[in-house]
C-alpha cells in the first residue's frame, strides 16, 4: 500500500518519518465507556477489596525512586516457579508479550529475514515485521481454522523465515493446532534454520500447553521459544509478558530488551497475582465453564460456532438463503450488540476466511446472558 502523499500539506520535519508509518493508522481501541466489554480476551474479574488493599499496601511500599532490581529477579524466579521451567530453560520479561515480539523481530533483522505465520492469527506478528522493515508471509488456514500443514511446510521451504510464529491457542480463532502439524512444523523449520515461537497467550483456558513437548524432548525444541503472558490470566492492565527458551538462545533475545522494560509496579502486581494464583485459577474455571455454555446456546441460535480453547469463542452469524450476506448481518448484529451496550470484536473483514465472524469474549455469567439476550434481539 503507498503512503498518502502528505509532504505538501505538512511542516519539512514530517519527512523525517518513514512513509510507511505515516500511511499506518494507529492500533484503535474501541471506546468502551458504558459498555459491556466482551472485545478484547480480558479477564472480566476485579480484584476483591481485600486484596485490592492488600496490592495497594503493597504498591505504596515499593521504592519507586530506584530503577528496577532484585524485584525483577524475584518475578523471574517465581514464574519459573510457577511455570516448572524446563531444565536447561531459561526466561525473559517483556512489557507485555507484545514487546516480546517486537523484540523478537529486533534481533533476527538480517538483510532478507521474513517472518512467517498462519491466517487469520494475531496481528502482532505482521506488525512486528513491517515496523522492523522485515518481510511478513502469510499461511491461510483451512476454511474449518485449521492449520494447511502442507502450505505451512511448503511456505517455510519457499520463504526459509527467521521466525515461523504458531500462537498455541490461536486467535482470533481459539484453535489448538494438532500436534503431529506442529511437530513437522517445527522440525522443517528447523532444518532450515529457522526459529520457532509458541505463542501461549490463552494458555490459563486451554486443555494443553506445548512446554510439556518441549520438556519432553529437548533435542527437537533448540531452535524454540515460548511466549506467554499474564494478560488474559487476569492483568491486562498491568503488562507482563514473558518468554522461555533454550538459555544460550534466550540470552541473545535479552541482550536486546531495554534494560528497565518491566516496571517495579508491573513487577509487584506480578508477583502480588502469583501469591494469590488460586484466585486466578479458579477464574480460569468459571470462564471455561461459561465457554461451554455459550457454545451450546450460540449453536442453538444457528451460529456456526468452532471449538475454542481460549476465553473467547469465535462465530459466524447465520443468514437465511437468500438473505443478506453473511458480512452484512454480522455488521447488523454486531450495531445491535453495540446499540445494546454490547461491545465485541467484528473480524468480518480481518480476512476473508473470517468473512461474516464475530469474536466474543467470554464474561463474568451476567454478562453473557445480557450478551445471548442482545443478540436473541439483533438477529
Ligand atoms: C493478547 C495477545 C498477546 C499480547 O499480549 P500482551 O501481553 O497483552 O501484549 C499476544 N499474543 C496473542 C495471540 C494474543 O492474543
């Protein structure tokens, strides 16, 4: 896409911004002031006034006068901990697993590096590619969300990436890949020289976790690295990301992370929710239990409605033959969610396998039944 030609109109400094991120719109948030918000996979739980007094306590304690320190090693420690890092594993902290994947592409920005994943996947990825200047190739999915494992390997033969990402649930469609794809995935990637990163963001939802594989066998998983993140587990808010891999590997990725990325207040809370996992967990629970409900009572409104793994179900909305296209009644549904004080993700026209798709967000059990009943009323 070229740039808008904007050197007229603007003062001469503007030519000092690369084109391409002058034609680029900024990552639009959605306003939701009023709103039930079911757009963005955030855990729809506050903290209790209990430990919302406790985590203040906490957070009015820290010296914020000092850069980060020990704070940081003592997160480190307790995610390894809660995670029973894998021997011979090491990890990193991002702000957030999307300064993970900026830094990813940071360090592998060799003339010719690509980076190379499924579509429809996480946005991140591409974005992370063009800001780095690096060359982004997509991998449709099958039209039922799964992986293409013979475009996958022919891709990675074709294009040999830098970085083949495969987010383990995917978003926005809540799939779990089949293993053996995977397998074959990472070994031709491998043999090609290729990394490999495994994106576990939905990880606290779904019924398995690639860390096992990689503990398992660790001769297939050196050139592997392992991303999750604490934003969907409960603490968007707060921006912890973190990432596993073989340490020598991991420690190349780290010598490109600003020194003081994790700030102490993120690095408190962070350890302030692992104290308290319990909580999160049984969250984690109540949101798959809420998962499955919606599935059958969005199967039972005619949506087509796929397997999720994830806090967020993926749906096409249903058209009558003859009716509006798909696309055109997921706009109206979606305007009626809107209209209802419902706010959810319309990937209609994110690609078109997602062509007529709504992405929900899995609520608290009230705001589910407010969103069933709005959308009973918008279709
Ligand atoms: C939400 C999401 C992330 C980003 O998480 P942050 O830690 O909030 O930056 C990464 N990957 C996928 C697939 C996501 O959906």
């Amino acid at each position: 896409m070229n740039a808008p030609d904007l050197s007229r109109s603007r003062p001469p400094v503007f030519a000092r911004i690369r084109d391409d991120v002058q034609g680029m719109h900024a990552y639009a948030v959605q306003d939701s002031a009023g709103m039930v918000k079911l757009d963005a996979m955030e855990n729809p739980y506050s903290l209790s006034p209990e430990l919302q007094a406790e985590l203040g306590r906490r957070l009015g304690a820290v010296a914020v006068n000092r850069y980060p320190g020990a704070r940081i090693e003592d997160l480190k420690r307790a995610l390894a901990h809660y995670i029973d890092l894998p021997k011979g594993q090491a990890l990193m902290l991002g702000n957030g697993s999307d300064e993970l994947i900026s830094l990813v592409a940071m360090a592998c920005d060799l003339p010719g590096a690509s980076i190379l994943a499924p579509a429809p996947g996480f946005v991140m990825y591409a974005m992370s590619a063009q800001l780095q200047g690096l060359a982004f190739h997509s991998v449709d999915l099958t039209p039922d969300f799964q992986l293409d494992e013979a475009a996958m390997l022919a891709a990675i033969r074709e294009h040999k990436p830098a970085i083949t990402y495969l987010a383990y649930p995917n978003n926005p469609t809540g799939t779990l890949w089949d293993e053996a794809t995977m397998k074959n995935i990472i070994a031709v990637a491998g043999a090609q020289g290729g990394l490999v990163v495994i994106d576990e963001a939905y990880q606290p939802f779904a019924a398995k976790t690639w860390l096992d594989r990689m503990r398992a066998e660790p001769g297939q998983h050196g050139h592997v690295l392992l991303m999750r993140t604490l934003s969907k587990f409960g603490l968007a808010g707060v921006r912890l990301g973190y990432m596993v891999g073989p340490a020598a590997l991991l420690a190349e990725f780290d010598k490109v992370r600003p020194p003081y990325n994790v700030s102490v207040l993120n690095a408190e809370c962070a350890l302030f929710a692992l104290e308290h996992a319990e909580v999160f967990a049984a969250q984690a629970r109540e949101i798959k239990a809420q998962r499955a409900m919606l599935v059958d009572a969005l199967r039972a409104l005619s949506f087509t409605v796929w397997d999720s793994e994830a806090n967020m179900i993926l749906v096409r909305v249903p058209t009558l033959a003859g009716g509006a296209g798909a696309p055109q009644v997921a706009a109206r549904v979606f305007a009626g969610l809107k209209a209802r004080k419902i706010l959810v993700k319309n990937v209609s026209a994110m690609h078109p396998l997602l062509a007529g798709c709504l992405r929900l967000t899995v609520g608290t059990p009230q705001e589910n039944a407010q969103m069933l009943a709005a959308l009973r009323e918008s279709l």
